[in-house]
C-alpha cells in the first residue's frame, strides 16, 4: 500500500473529460525479417512475461472514504491483458493497411478518451500494418501507441519504464521471473482505520516537512530579493514584475474532447551542432526551432502578437541517477520561457531564447531544493478536486480562457530519450513521437523527444485551436532548413553574458540608456571561431529523415 503525492493524485483531482491526464507515444516499428503472423499477439505475449518488472503494470488505485485523502496504490488482484493491449486496426482486417494520417487521426481520438479507473491506469493499441508515405520509403510497417496515466509517471519515469520492458536487439533478453514469495498488498487486504490513519500521519508528516522546510525557504527568497534591491539602487532602475503575461494567441482557449495529432523529425547530432555554434545547449535549439515553427504559422493563418509568446517548459525535479523502479512518480515544476517570436531577425530570436533560458536555470538552481512535489493529503479531493476543478471548469467552458491574459501560451517539453535503437518483441522502434496534456486555457502542447540519433516532435491540440495542424508540422520542418541556411551564411552568436554584479550595474544601466533600438544586438564570435564552428556544421550534417 503506498499513497500518492499530492502532485501526483492532482492529475487524478483535475481530471475531466475535456482534459485527460495521461501521457503516451506512437512509435513505428519495423518486424524483423520474414515476420509472419500477428504483430498484436506477439507484443501481449512479450508484454505478459514483464508485467512483474514495472509496478505501474499490476498496480490500481483505491480511493479513501468519503475522499478524506490521497487515493493510494495497491496490487490488483488480477491484470487482463486483452483488456490492456488492444488492436487498434481490428476493424479493417484483411483490409488495406492504414495510412499514417489515418494512424495519427485515430492516435489524436484516443488520446482524448480517459482512462477507466477501476483498472491499472495504462493502455496500449496496436497497428498490424501501416503503409508509409513515398517520401518516408512506402513500405508497411507496425505501429504501437501507449497511454499511461501522468498520476503514475513522469517523462522520465516513462524513459525508465521503457528501459525495463523494451530491449537493444531484436532478441529479446531473458528476464528473472517473479519472486514467487513476495506479496503485495491488495484491495482485499486493506483496513478501514489503517486507511484513515495513514491519511492522518502523513498530512502530519507533510506539515511537519513543511515547517521545517520554511526558514531555508523564506532565506533563500529573501536573499533573492535582496540581490533584486541592492542591483535597482544601483542602477536606479526599479525592479521588473517577476512574471509577465503572455499575449492572446488562439492556443488560449477552452478546450472539448476533439484532438488533433501531427509529428516530425529532425536530425539530432545536427540540431546539436547548431545549438554549440551558437554558443548555447540542444534545448535552447529546439526552443528555437519551436519559436520560428511558431512565429511563421501565425503569420500565415492569424495575427501574430507584437508580445513574445510564452512557453510552459516542466522541469525535472529528479536527483541525478535516481533510477528506482518503484518510485516512477512525478517530480517535476514548471518554468516559464519567452521564445521570442514578436523578433523578426532569426539571431536576435536565438538570443532573446538563450536568455530567457539562462534566467530559468539560474532561478532553478537557488529555488530546485525548495519546489514542492507533495502537500498534506487530509481533505485534498474536496479542496484540489472539487473546488480547484470547478473554477478551471468555469474557467474552460465560460470563454474566459479566450478572455482572460494567461502567463504561457503553450506547453512544450523536451525529453531525452535512449540514443540507440530499441525493439519491441523483436520489432525495431523507427520513432517515438511523445503525446502530452493540454488544459483550458493552453490548447496546445508540443513534446519533444530524442531517440536513436534523431529528434521526434509530437504536436497535441483541441482541434479549434489548431485547426491547420499540419502546416505546423511542416514550419518546424522549414525551421530547420531556415536553421541550416542561417549557419551557413551568418555563423554565430554569443552566449547571453551573466548577470551584472551590484558594482558594474551602475555603469551598464549607462551605456543602456543610450541604446535606441528595442531590439536586443546581435552578438557575434571571433572571426575564427564563426569559420570553426560552420566548418563543424556542415561536417555533422546528415539527410533530415521524412
């Protein structure tokens, strides 16, 4: 018996059937040679042999009389694996094999459908056979798409849930059966007073956690805040607002039960490259690409804003190295980005990214021990569930959401994945586009994920929001050809410098006040460094896979 966090029983509490809150991916799969027979069956037989190496697989969820706290994890007494691992083609067998804009429609419908609580909380479909498009090679292949619910894991948990059922050949490796002698506890086995009770100790513990967590807090925020009155007085410049609102955009909106679903790929070992000749990481790269993907669809279908667009980015919480199997739950905050898109000039955009990206991870570094990934569980349902739930309802189905100014216009998230292939039952994933969560008020969520040498984008919306999905599809494409272009003909830019000490602040706020243009200078590298780094551009650069 183990009860959830709070922020993990928050997706449980939130939940609607306007905003699911599972996580998935669709990868497609390559059957080994001379493969004859059923690709779903092999994948239940595969899946059935593992179940014990992932508690996500047999565990359930009970929930507390009269929802007095966090709902708790228990061994169900029994899995059925033809309820879990569907056929997702089954109605066109012996039929032509689906097309994959009919496999990402499906995958979009899917998606947008809960999970049935009264079992482990994941699903997985399978597609027999998929015809590719000319421009990705023709041939037919497999598709697998899973669902599992986000209370149970988060991107990363996912990447070592992965690791424990997926293999690096298309043999499968042999795993150790299950201990025959251990015992989970079950439905079966739980009191009522021991259920109250741990609902009392452990809101307990979390205000005991908390009072004892505070003098460190209030330090740390008091020094922030120090830093922020000693650096306005001198400069005299008085100090911005922590947060900015994000402008109008028609991602922020009240969201329905219709999804749409896109994907792309880019070439990784290249968006690397152009992210070190710039002077920045992999990730500030992707913002990138995801700002002009984002800039130049905007202009084409409505009005872009003269306000930079904001994007939501989680941030993981997770200690470095901490691999353990039975603790997959969410340990993750959130950040806030500006991507820089009211910049017309492609290396202005990228510095206003790495700038904005280089406040967050000075922000995260002072406030990361302090975030909080669980809260006292006595009467949280009532509290989160119920009335947290209702004003986001409200605020959802009311067009508030299209109304009212939000702090980000989008979700997006960037999970590293494994950098070599895997197989499933002895097929080879090709891809692993990653499916995330979108709520009232941002309607669209981009997630990217990294695998076996090349970068995988997933693009969720509420169709209204997004009614021209594929065009954003095909603008992130063009922003890496634009990206290509840009590191060919005006090489690269500087990192943003740090932020100024209390002693040179004064002189910089000078020099400041005699800049005229509202857009930030673009910084270049020394001559020879420029000519080093498109030399290793161009070197590193590969085929984009379609």
């Amino acid at each position: 018996m183990k009860s959830l966090t709070g922020l993990d029983a928050t997706f449980l509490y939130l939940e609607t059937p306007e905003m699911p809150m599972h996580v998935g991916s669709l990868n497609l799969c390559e059957l080994p040679a001379g493969f004859k027979g059923s690709f779903h069956k092999a994948v239940k037989e595969h899946i059935a042999k593992r179940m014990h190496l992932a508690p996500v697989f047999s565990r359930k969820l009970v929930f507390m009389p009269l929802d007095l706290g966090h709902p708790l994890w228990v061994e169900a007494d029994s899995v059925d694996i033809s309820f879990h691992i569907r056929r997702a083609d089954s109605a066109r067998k012996g039929a032509a094999p689906m097309t994959l804009a009919e496999v990402h429609k499906l995958c979009a419908q899917l998606h947008s459908e809960v999970i049935d609580r009264n079992f482990p909380l994941w699903e997985f479909y399978i597609f027999d056979r998929i015809q590719l498009p000319a421009s990705q090679g023709g041939k037919v292949v497999a598709g697998f798409f899973s669902k599992i619910h986000h209370a149970a894991l988060d991107g990363k948990g996912g990447v070592m849930l992965a690791n424990a059922l997926l293999d690096f050949s298309p043999v499968p490796r042999e795993v150790p059966p299950p201990d025959p002698t251990r015992r989970r506890k079950t439905e079966a086995d739980l009191k009522l007073g021991k259920m109250i009770g741990s609902v009392f100790s452990s809101s307990l513990g979390q205000l005991a956690k908390l009072a004892k967590a505070l003098p460190s807090a209030a330090s740390t925020f008091g020094s922030t805040l120090a830093r922020q009155s000693t650096a306005s007085s001198a400069t005299g410049v008085k100090p911005k607002m922590p947060m900015k609102l994000a402008p109008q955009t028609p991602f922020n909106t009240g969201i329905t039960t219709d999804r749409v679903f896109v994907t792309a790929t880019l070439p990784l070992a290249e968006c690397k490259a152009m992210g070190k000749a710039v002077g920045g990481s992999f990730n500030d790269i992707v913002l990138w690409i995801c700002s002009t993907a984002l800039r130049n669809y905007l202009t084409q279908h409505h009005s872009l804003p003269k306000k930079s667009l904001v994007a939501a980015m989680p941030v993981s919480l997770r200690e470095a190295g901490a691999t353990d199997a039975a603790n997959l739950g969410n340990q993750v905050s959130m950040s806030l980005v500006e991507l820089g898109t009211q910049l017309a000039h492609p290396l202005k955009r990228m510095n206003a990214i790495m700038a904005s990206t280089a406040k967050v991870k000075t922000s995260m570094q002072s406030l990361k021990g302090l975030l909080p990934t669980d809260y006292p569980s006595l009467l949280a349902p009532w509290l989160v569930g119920g009335a947290a739930k209702m004003a986001l309802n409200a605020y959802g189905k009311s067009g508030m959401a299209s109304r009212l100014p939000m702090v980000a216009n989008l979700a997006i998230s960037n999970v590293p994945g494994p950098p070599v292939p895997l197989y499933l039952a002895g097929a080879k994933f090709l891809t692993f586009h990653p499916l995330s969560i979108i709520l009232h008020g941002l309607a669209l969520n981009i997630t990217i994920q990294t695998y076996a040498g090349h970068v995988d984008f997933g693009i969720v919306a509420d169709k209204k929001a997004l009614p021209h999905a594929k065009d954003l599809a095909k603008a992130i494409e063009d922003a890496f050809t634009e990206a290509q272009a840009l590191m060919a003909s005006a090489p690269a830019v500087a990192a943003p410098a740090p932020p100024k000490t209390a002693k040179t602040a004064n002189v910089a706020a000078k020099k400041t006040t005699r800049k005229t243009t509202k857009e930030p200078a673009v910084k270049k590298l020394p001559v020879k460094t420029r000519k080093a780094a498109v030399t290793k551009v161009t070197k590193t650069a590969v085929k984009r896979p379609r």
